[in-house]
C-alpha cells in the first residue's frame, strides 16, 4: 500500500472515530434527558397522589344525604 493508500485509511479511521464520538455524545445527552423525564414524572405522579389523597379526605367529610 502506497502513502496514498495509507492516508485514505487513516482518514476513514478518522471519520470512523469522529462518527463513533459523535454517536456516544448523542446517547449521553439522551441518557440525561431521560433521567430528567423520569424524575419530572415522579415529581407529577407524587403531586397527583397527593391531590387525590386531598380530594378523598374532602369527599369523605361531606355531609352524608339520608
């Protein structure tokens, strides 16, 4: 294999890299987003417990129709 050879292989590694780097960036970024939209998500499901908890101790305390 000429130099020519070698440089063309060299430069598909590099490329190879540069797209390996730029795939494992993007997972990472996914990866946080994720963990941000599970702990919003446990967040809302904490409130909306909460709130019914709320709405059943109301409900309970109405007067009861004879």
């Amino acid at each position: 294999m000429g130099t020519e050879g070698l440089e063309q292989a060299l430069d598909r590694i590099e490329q190879a890299v540069a797209r390996l780097e730029a795939s494992a960036d993007a997972r990472e970024a996914e990866m946080a987003e994720m963990i941000a939209l599970r702990a919003r998500h446990r967040r809302l499901k904490d409130t909306v417990s909460n709130e019914l908890q709320q709405l059943d101790l109301l409900l309970a305390n109405l007067p009861q129709k004879p």
